[in-house]
C-alpha cells in the first residue's frame, strides 16, 4: 500500500486522448467497441522528485516515470499489452519483462470500477492499494460507474 500522495489528482490538468496505438485501436474497433469510450485523460507534467513517497515506495526501480489517469464514466480500456514503445526506447530496453507497471488506486474502489490483469479482476481496493507486472501483461481499466476512476501509474525497470 501506497500512502501520503500529496497531489490534488482531481484537479491536474487531464489531456484526454485515445489510445496510442492504432493497430489496437483497429482491434477493438473490429471487434465492435466504440473507440469513442476509449477516451482516457492524462497527465504526465509531475516529476518522480515532486512525489517522495512514490520514489520511496518504488526504490527497487529505476529510470521511474508517473502518470496520473482518470477514466471517466463509460469509459473504458479493453484488454490490451503494453509494448512500452517511448519508454523502452528512451532507457534501451530489449527484454520487455524488465519493466515493472504499477497501477496505485488513488482512491477507495467505487461501483463499475475495475482493472483486469491476465485472469483476474480487481475490485474493492482501498485508497493507495497497487496492481503491479511485468512485461506485456494482458490487462484492461474499465469505468462502468458513475464517478471518476483515478489512478497513478508507475513504471521502472527492475534492478
């Protein structure tokens, strides 16, 4: 658990986009999802520096990189890996199972939120509670309710 985030995360500035990559977004579109409600806001302008209890939290990490999420109601990210494109490139990662994601919940778990990891489902989490994997996982965020999902997402490269 995950606890003194000192951030007002509802209040950052959320770019809303769709996500990154085209060739899934040609997936899911083929598969009959509204690309639409694939819409997530991020915001990526906080550094590691500003957040010591993350850094603290992470220290078996490096080269740790944030973003802050919200996924608003009907929203959602269907199942999907991570091939950490940028990331990989920025810190020349060729072993994709070097790089840790974690997903810190920033608040208590509310009606329609959820993460899906390979064969799981998480629900019912507590504020600063965290998913974590490696590599290209299988995963999805889904906002079936009627509030604001936020969360944090940590990425680093184990040492």
């Amino acid at each position: 658990m995950l606890k003194n985030i000192d951030i007002d995360f509802k209040n950052v500035p959320y770019e809303f986009e769709l996500f990154r990559d085209t060739e899934q977004l040609n997936v899911w579109k083929n598969a009959g999802h509204n690309i639409e409600n694939t819409r997530i806001g991020i915001n990526q302008s906080f550094d590691i520096s500003q957040l010591e209890s993350i850094k603290e939290h992470f220290s078996y990490l490096s080269n740790i990189g944030i973003c802050f999420h919200v996924l608003t109601p009907g929203n959602y990210l269907p199942e999907h890996r991570d091939y950490y494109g940028f990331y990989a490139n920025k810190y020349n990662i060729t072993d994709l199972n070097q790089i840790e994601r974690s997903v810190v919940f920033l608040e208590n778990h509310k009606p329609g939120h959820f993460l899906t990891v390979e064969n799981s489902v998480y629900a019912n989490w507590s504020a600063g509670d965290i998913c974590t994997w490696q590599g290209t996982k299988l995963h999805s965020a889904i906002n079936l309710g009627i509030d604001n999902r936020y969360t944090l997402q940590v990425t680093g490269i184990l040492c």
